[in-house]
C-alpha cells in the first residue's frame, strides 16, 4: 500500500482532530503518522507530525513535552531547507515559551518568525504572529506596544476576511484593556470575540473568552456574573480535556467564592486548581498555614522558571541560544 500517503493522511486526521478539540484522538494520529514518516524516511511528514504532537501537548498545557516535540520539529525543517515550515515553527516555539514564562525566549523566536513570514510575504502568517506579540508584551506590561500589535493583526485578519483569526486578536485587546482599567471597551471587545468563537465553534478559544469575561467582572465587582462565567469556562474546558485552563477557571471559581465568604467551597475549588491557600488560611485567620502556603508557591514558581530539564533538551538538539 501506499504509506506514504498513510501517514500524510494520519497527520492531517491529527489535525482536524486536534481542531476539535480531541487531544486523545490527535495525539494517536500524530503518533501513528510520525511512526510511519520514521520508517519510511520521509522528513517533511515526520517534522509536521512532530509539531502536531508539539501543538496538542501545548493546548494540554504539558510545555517541557510541547517543546520538545517543537524543537525536534524545528531541527528537521531547518535541515531540509522548509521556510514556511521553520517561520511556523519559531512562532509555535514562541507561543511555547510565552505560556512557560520564558518571555526573552518567546520574543527572540517570534521576532525571527515575523521577519521570515514577511520575506515569504505570507500575511496570514504575519497577522497571527502580530497578534503574538501583542499578548507577549501585555505580560510583559508593555500596553501601548500590545495594542499596536494587537491592532496592527486585527486589521489584516479583516482585510483577508479571518473570521477565526479575527477572534483570538479581539479577546487579546479586551484584556489590554482590562489591564488598562477600560472596563467597558474591554467588555466589548471580549463580547465580540465571545460571538465570533460560538459561530465558529472554537470551543477551546470560548472557555478562554469566557474566563477573560469572569476577569473583568471580578474587577467590577460583580461577583455573582463573574463566577457564572468562570463556571461557564471551567466546564468547557473540562469537557474538552483542556487540563491547564480548567485549573486556570477553578482557581479563579475560588478566587471569587473567597470574596463571597463561601470559604468552604472556595478551599475546595483552590485545591481542584492546584492554587495556593495561602489568601484562604489569612481568610480563616491561620497565619503560619498562609505563610507556609506562599512559601511552597514561591518555591513551585522558582522550580518552574528554572526549568534545567528544557534547556538540557534544547541544548541537546542545538538550539539554545
């Protein structure tokens, strides 16, 4: 039989599942479809079948996996001399590393990935890179240059009709504008995203809408439409198998269910998100359990941030900088 076109074909099924959000069944496809590529010898297949995985462990939130998988990606695309390929590639690895917290990583990889999709000319591409870079200088406070980016995106997502693409860009504004304090403008443009996504059945992207809608009610002070939204956002996320945002809406749940004074059931929802109690136990008046919990978190954030293992993986596929 032709296994070649088996295994492009499993590779594209890894895809179209994954697009659903059926990280199992993509996961399986990308396995089979990188298996088949090994054997036969077929790089090009073997390099997509590794950003596939690469893509899927992302949205699971598994990022030392997720970057692994990209970078083993990255170093065959460089070899067989694919520059779409590589400009993709550096910007998944970028995404990567802005989830991780490595933002002088995530920069560095998406400013090369701009500057190769704009000597290709491809616009799309561009528009999505963009659109990186606008969250990546939010976290990093920077909100004049997140807006330009942001905008920048959104303009050419509209000029070649990106309705998906339009949605993602839209949420990111709102939180700028969250960030800056505009609560209304943010609502609106969370609002527009949230429309988007339903039409278009992005179920993932909804959960993050919904979340980001809690955000900005939680800042007006309105508890009760915060929590129904990060409720909303937690059961998507869940049903779709998206583990880090469904911690992400529990520890948020809990966040607000401590405002209300509904400690029980906020201890509950902390711990479903893997959260410090540390604002729990000052709520219920034990000081030494709260210092104790901000302590383990310093900790667990330190531990992260170190992250010797990926860079062990990067150096050893010779891609550290």
């Amino acid at each position: 039989g032709n296994r070649a076109g088996e295994a492009a074909i499993l590779g594209k099924l890894g895809l179209g599942y994954n697009a659903l959000d059926d990280y199992p069944k993509a996961l399986d496809y990308f396995a089979q479809s990188l298996k088949i590529s090994r054997d036969l010898g077929n790089r090009k297949v073997e390099a997509g079948a590794l950003m596939g995985l690469g893509l899927v462990y992302k949205d699971l939130g598994d990022y030392p996996k997720a970057l692994a998988s990209l970078a083993q990606s990255l170093k065959i695309i460089r070899e067989i001399g694919d520059r779409m390929g590589e400009a993709e590639s550096l910007n998944n690895l970028g995404v990567v590393f802005s989830l991780f917290g490595d933002y002088p990583k995530a920069l560095a990889h998406h400013e090369q990935s701009l500057k190769m999709k704009r000597e290709i000319g491809d616009r799309a591409g561009e528009a999505e890179i963009l659109n990186n870079l606008g969250a990546l200088y939010e976290k990093l406070g920077d909100y004049p240059k997140a807006l330009a980016y942001h905008e920048q995106s959104l303009k050419i997502k509209r000029e070649l009709g990106n309705r998906a693409g339009e949605a993602p860009t839209l949420t990111n504004l709102g939180t700028v504008y969250g960030s800056l304090g505009d609560y209304p403008k943010a609502l609106t443009y969370h609002e527009q995203s949230l429309k988007i996504t339903r039409e278009i059945g992005n179920r993932a992207l909804e959960a993050a809408v919904l979340n980001n809608l809690g955000v900005v009610y939680s800042n007006l002070g309105d508890d009760p439409k915060a929590l129904d939204y990060f409720q909303q956002s937690f059961e998507i996320s869940s049903r779709i198998g998206a583990q880090s945002n469904a911690r992400n809406s529990k520890r948020n749940i809990g966040g607000v269910l401590l405002d209300l004074g509904r400690l029980e059931e906020a201890r509950v929802a902390l711990d479903a998100g893997n959260a410090s109690l540390g604002t729990y136990h000052l709520r219920t008046g034990d000081a030494q359990a709260a210092k104790a919990a901000f302590v383990r978190e310093i900790e667990r954030v330190e531990k992260a941030r170190n992250a010797d293992s990926l860079v062990a993986v990067y150096v050893g596929l010779g891609l550290a900088e």
